[in-house]
C-alpha cells in the first residue's frame, strides 16, 4: 500500500518535472523544442568553454554565443507566438492540478529563457560593445552602465543561465522516467518523426 502511494506520488513529481500536461504538439512544435533545446547547450557549452582558450579561439567562440543567441531569441518570438495563436495544441478538455503544475514548468523555462536573451543583449550593450551576429554589428542602444552594474549584470546573466540548465536537464531526466520506467507517451509526443493520435 505503502509502496503504491510512493510509487504515485513519484509519478506525479515526474510528471509535472517533464511539463507533461497531456498536450499534443504539432511539427512545428516539436521542430521548435528540440531548436530550442540545441541552442540552449550550445549557448552553455560555448560560456563554459571560451575561458580555457586564447584570445583568437576565445573571440570567436564569443562571437559564436553572441550569433546563436540572437537565434535562439528569434526561435522563442516565433515559438511563443506560435504556442500563443490557437490551433496548434490539442490538450485535453479537462485538466486538474498536475496539469497545471506541469504548464507552470513550461512557463518557467520560457520566462527564464527570455530573461536571458535579454540580459545577453544588456550585458553586451551596456559594456558599451556591440552584438555581433554571424561578423554584423549591432551598436548599443543606450550609454554605457557603470562598471559595477555591468558585473552584476554579468553575474546574474551567469546564473541565470545555470537555472535553465538544472530545470532543463530536471525536465529531460524526467521525461526519460516516464519513458524508460512508467513506459507512457510523455517523452514520445514531443519525439520527431513519430505519429502522434
């Protein structure tokens, strides 16, 4: 008894950690989630890895997360956009507790994916440098911040991007439970190239 409400709960929990909300996705969708999701490492893979380079690999790997973040700002417009307009998600008609917990993981990933894009674009500006995308110069809008406000930019950009990650792979490890071990569609519906009901 004592094992089934455990086992319950731990459904549950992984659930609302994966955004199950019971939510078909079209193509798009799906085409979208995994850009996303690519970007994403990228983008923390490129931060990780410049420190450990000299100054020409390092401008370039910059340079890099600079234009990649500028795309991966244009793919969540569109993703939003999409997710917002009606008719291209089918969830089911009644949704309780669990499904609303699993939407607000998905809310939290986009907020704080937005939040990052723009701190990049802040952080960038506010060092009175320029974005750069793909060797295009963007100028900064705006003057300069002092330097104290652009290291708590940079910090916080920083962790930021730290929080994605942990709710990401949360997210991705929860998807692969339900997958591998309670055996249900929550990881195939977003799965590309497979026929959804």
């Amino acid at each position: 008894m004592q094992r089934d409400r455990t086992s319950n709960v731990t459904r549950t929990a992984t659930r609302i950690a994966a955004g199950d909300d019971r939510t078909t996705y079209d193509r798009l969708s799906v085409t979208l989630h995994w850009l996303t999701a690519a970007l994403v490492l990228t983008q923390f893979v490129l931060a990780q890895v410049w420190g450990f380079t000299p100054r020409p690999t390092r401008h370039v790997l910059i340079v890099a997360h600079m234009s990649f973040g500028i795309v991966l700002t244009g793919v969540l417009v569109v993703r939003i956009v999409w997710r917002l307009s009606p008719g291209h998600q089918k969830p089911v008609a009644k949704a309780g507790w669990v499904e609303r917990a699993a939407e607000t993981v998905h809310f939290a990933l986009y907020v704080l994916l937005v939040c990052e894009a723009a701190l990049g674009f802040i952080l960038r500006w506010s060092g009175n440098e320029s974005m750069s995308f793909f060797g295009l110069q963007i100028p900064p809008p705006f003057s300069p911040f002092g330097k104290p406000a652009h290291r708590s930019l940079g910090e916080l950009h920083d962790w930021t991007g730290w929080t994605i990650i942990v709710l990401a792979a949360c997210h991705a490890a929860a998807a692969l439970f339900h997958h591998f071990v309670v055996r249900d569609d929550v990881l195939t519906r977003m799965l590309p190239g497979i026929r959804r009901r």
